[in-house]
C-alpha cells in the first residue's frame, strides 16, 4: 500500500493568488535544470542515510518520515528531496544556470519490488548503494537489472566503508571493487565508476548518540563531483501533450488534493486542464510547487506538487494525468521482448506474471513468438558451438546473452508477415515478441515499458524474480488479435496399409477414430520423409482413407515408395484463428 504521509495547510496556503516572484522564476521553466537521480540498493544499504546526506531540501514524504517506516526501520515508500547545485562544465553555456539534483530513494525491501520498479522510471541516472561490507546481495542484482532496462548511466556507491577496520581498509576495498567490477563485466555497466563513502559514520548508534545527529558524511563531495561529470543534457521538451506520473496522493484541508509526481513528456501550468484517465475524470490546477517553492509552470523532467479541487485523494494512490485524450488504457497489447538472462527459469506461453507499467503492477498472460527462421538459426548457433569443450560453450553462450541483452528492442512489427508461436521465450534471439493480455487495464503512453516478473517467488531465495521486459509497441483490440498470423506448425504421422493402384495408396492411423476426416480432404500428404506427395481424396471404411497421386507418376515409384512407409500431414494453424483452419501453402 501507499504509505500517506501527513501535510498541513500551511504547507500549500496563499498559492493560487500569489503573483510570481523573483524567487519563483529562479525555479520556473529556463533557469534550473532538474535531473532525477535514482537510489536503488539492498535493504539496510544506506540508500536514505546517502540522501540525507546529499539534500538539502526534502519533502514531506523523504527520509522515512512515514510512521510505519520510522517503526520498522526501513524505507517502506519512495522518498524524494534534492539540492542545487553549479551546472557541471560539460552543460554550462546553455539556456541553464543552475542544477538541481532530485533524489528517488526507492525502497530495498523484496516485498517492495514493484515500487522500486515504479521508481526507477523516473529517473536520468542510477546510483547503485552497496554495504561495503556486504558485497553484492539478491536486491542489489535486482536493482542492477531494473537499472539495465530502464538506465544509461549507473554510479557505484560503495557505502559503510568507516565499517571496515583501518588497517587494511584500503586493500579489503580494492579487492571488493575487483569483485563488483568482475558482476559489472556481464551488463551494460562494465566502466560504471565506483566511489566509496561513509554516508553515516558510526551507523545509526552514533547518530542516535549524538545531538548534532553524529559524524559528518565522508565522500560525499566525490560523489557529487562524479554525479555531474556523468550528467548529460537530457531532452527537454515543453510542447506535446502533458505525461504526468503520479507517486503520491493526498488531501490538503482547505486547498484541495495535491498529486506529487515527475513531468515524462509535455509540460504544465496553473489553470491547465489535465485529466486522470484510470478515474475518467477531468480538473484545473489550482497551484503547484518545487520542493515546498511556488511555481507557475513545469515541464518534462520536473519533480513536483499539483493541487486540484474536487478529487477524491483515495481513488487515486498512484498513477497518472495527463492531457485530455492522450492516454488510454490497455487490457491487451503487442510487445516487443527480451529475456533477462538472470532468470533461470523459462517463460512459459499461458504462464501469469506480474506486470509493471509504470507505478502499475497487474497480473498478464503472455503468448511468445518470433520469426518463422527462429528454430533454424537456433540450429546454427548450437552447431557453432558443437565440438568445443564445456568451458569454451558456456563462453560461447554467455557472449551470445550478453550481445542479446545489449541490442535495442525492435521499434515495429510486420502486420502481414507470419510469426512462428513458441512454447516458451527464446533467450538467445533478440527478435522475440508476444501477446499480453492483462487481467485489469493499466493507463500509460505507447510505446511503454513493461517488466514482467514472478514476484511469488520467495524472496529469501538467492534467485532473480525478473522474467522478461519489453515495449507496449501497440494496444490490441479483441478484433485486432485474430488478424495476427502467429502460427503454430503442425504433424500428424499415419501408416501406409497398401497400395490400391498405380496412383492410389489406402493409409490408416492418421486420425483418431470418430474423427470427422471431410475438413482434410485435398490437404497434402507426404510418403516418409522425401517421398511422393499426394492428396487426402476420401474416406475407405470407417477409419482408412485414400489418397490419390499425380497421373505424372510413373507406374512403380508410388509402389517401390511405400513398402513399410509412414504418411505425413504437415500443415499450420494460425493460435489466434477463432475458426481455427489448417493451412498448407
């Protein structure tokens, strides 16, 4: 659930009549540039001792303030605070002139996958936080995941390093970075830079033993220096329709609801029209602000607060507004995938997994497919590896994953063209797609992200819940899905009982009995594996057929052809034909 922090008037009070001020256009569209820097790490790594350290400003929801998280001592909700700072070298000169850094502390908790997921879609660059002391954990390789699918540029935050004993401090964290750097090789991440810190000195004892709140950070001017030499301009775009993401909810008595979010696309400003698609409802801005700072307009890449009037803040938790008529929900959709090859279980066609789209996670169904050549290059690449000892294929292999993992996902689909059905994701074809049809609609702009996992799976488990992720290319209507020619290829085996003519065979067990043979008469047959080809002509008896042959046939071949033969049907159905035909050419 989403924990509701507590807010006050005072908060929000005089803002809608406020004329802007100095101070508000410092913090208006132009002059800052705000980048979203995501804190992901295992549970008790110090992700939120790391943003208390970093911020300077914090709103109402940062720092575990919620009850709940202040009681179990873990972060429970995503928490977001900041601080300004110079633009780096590489941004100065533009229409910029200062930086604010906005900090995601996402949870670390197992159980709080789906937030972390839902997090770590609103961000520019990732800092990874790992206990020093600890090394790699499960939700360190699940945020390492998460950050390849969603991130370009990941920062390592070795954390706790006042933890190790001095003598031979120095050397215990070269060889922890060895170990991190030698994981970092397999992913997109293999330069990622890595800085040590001390985000709390002493851990939470000596904080709770001193009143200035216990020893300063150490490393942290390092960390920031690194943030911004790794920072890159990110699009900024003020036209196109408004994508709003929405994290929080709450009412605010005497002003109205306020929704607390990040600007994906579009921008915004009081008085602005903007419409909650999951509700179906529309509402005017009433005002807004950045970090408790008035504003009176934002745009894509800016965290803040919006207040409406008349919203009910329990109808919506999470979720989005956006432009009048520019999102619409999905219960169905194509998507363009890829396994995660962290995941060592297959992704079964007709299995359910939780999917996340956003701060949305539903329960989908998915049918993979590729292309008709799928199981041909899998044949090519095995005889590759063929004869080479198992050192040298499962080298082999994992080059191949990786070079799966790092090509881009394909950005359009042939409508006309056929698709071969698979039982299960292919996980060394880069080409992969499937059918997701959701159990409860989800709201968001296409082309969409979606990560799919297992989230039952027993988060106590050394084991990557993550299956597969993938882009929402389309959203599929009931009578979209059956024009997709996604076909799966079909034998059935018969025996030849004899010959009946110089052009005629009688064959036998190639239906059950009972069965209606009409529907495959004129259908192709095939003697053995390269034999003579004829048709299913008629039935002979109850369960026997005839099958009839070219006159071109020379007199003797049918003959010399099948003495002990089997018959083959071969023939395809299209999954999504709801008058389920056999097709043949």
């Amino acid at each position: 659930p989403v924990l509701a922090p507590q807010h006050s008037a005072a908060q929000w009070s005089g803002m809608a009549s406020s004329p802007p001020t100095a101070e508000m256009a410092a913090a208006s569209v132009g002059a800052t540039l705000n980048i979203n820097v995501g804190i992901l790490g295992h549970v008790d790594s110090g992700k939120t001792s790391l943003s208390r350290a970093l911020s300077s400003t914090a709103s109402t929801n940062a720092f575990d303030k919620n009850p709940q998280s202040k009681e179990r001592g873990i972060t429970l909700d995503l928490g977001f605070s900041s601080f300004l700072t110079s633009l780096p070298a590489q941004l100065a000169g533009g229409a910029y002139s200062q930086m604010q850094v906005t900090l995601v502390d996402c949870p670390g908790h197992a159980s709080l996958i789906r937030t972390i997921i839902g997090g770590a879609q609103i961000i520019d660059l990732m800092l990874l936080v790992i206990d020093v002391t600890k090394g790699i954990q499960t939700q360190t390789a699940e945020c390492l995941v998460i950050g390849e699918i969603l991130n370009d540029t990941l920062i390592v935050v070795l954390n706790k390093t006042d933890m190790l004993p001095e003598a031979g401090r120095e050397e215990k964290l070269s060889k922890m970075k060895a170990r991190i750097r030698k994981t970092l090789a397999a992913t997109k991440f293999a330069d990622a830079p890595m800085v040590a810190i001390a985000a709390r000195p002493g851990g939470a004892e000596s904080a709770a033993s001193d009143a200035s709140g216990g020893a300063a950070a150490v490393g942290v001017s390092a960390l920031v220096d690194e943030l911004k030499a790794r920072v890159a301009l990110p699009e900024r775009r003020h036209d196109g329709p408004l994508h709003f993401a929405i994290d929080h909810c709450f009412p605010i008595k005497g002003q109205g609801t306020v929704l607390t979010g990040t600007v994906l696309s579009g921008s915004l400003k009081i008085g602005q029209e903007i419409e909650f698609p999951e509700l179906k409802q529309t509402r005017k801005i009433k005002s807004m602000q950045m970090f408790r700072k008035p504003v009176q307009s934002a745009t894509q890449g800016d965290r803040l607060g919006v207040c409406v009037t008349q919203l009910d803040a329990k109808a919506l938790e999470r979720g989005i507004a956006c432009t009048p008529g520019y999102i619409s929900t999905v219960s169905c959709a194509l998507v363009a995938v890829r396994h995660i090859r962290f995941f060592k279980t297959a992704c079964k066609t007709g299995a359910k997994f939780h999917v996340t789209v956003g701060h949305a996670t539903v329960m989908g169904t998915a049918t993979f497919f590729g292309p008709p050549g799928a199981a041909a290059a899998e044949a090519e690449r095995q005889a590759a590896v063929e004869g080479k000892d198992e050192a040298a294929r499962k080298a082999a292999q994992a080059a191949r994953a990786l070079a799966v993992a790092r090509a881009p996902l394909p950005t359009s689909f042939a409508d006309g063209g056929e698709h071969l059905y698979q039982e299960e994701l292919d996980t060394a074809a880069p080409d992969q797609w499937c059918v997701l049809q959701l159990e409860q609609p989800v709201a968001c702009a296409l082309p969409a992200t979606a990560i799919c996992s297992h989230l039952e799976t027993d988060h106590n488990l050394n084991a990557c819940r993550i299956a597969f992720y993938g882009k929402l290319v389309r959203s599929l209507a009931p009578d979209e899905v059956p024009k997709l020619r996604v076909f799966k290829r079909k034998r059935k085996e018969g025996q030849v009982e004899r010959l009946h003519d110089d052009h005629t065979l009688i064959c036998k067990n190639l239906f059950r009995p009972g069965t209606d043979m009409t529907p495959f008469f004129g259908m192709e047959v095939q003697v053995g594996e390269s034999g003579p080809v004829g048709r299913i002509d008629s039935t002979f008896g109850k369960t026997k057929f005839k099958v009839a042959f070219p006159s071109s046939l020379e007199p003797g071949v049918l003959a010399d052809a099948c003495k002990g033969a089997r018959i083959y049907l071969n023939y395809k159905r299209f999954v999504f034909d709801t008058e389920k035909r056999m097709i043949q050419h």
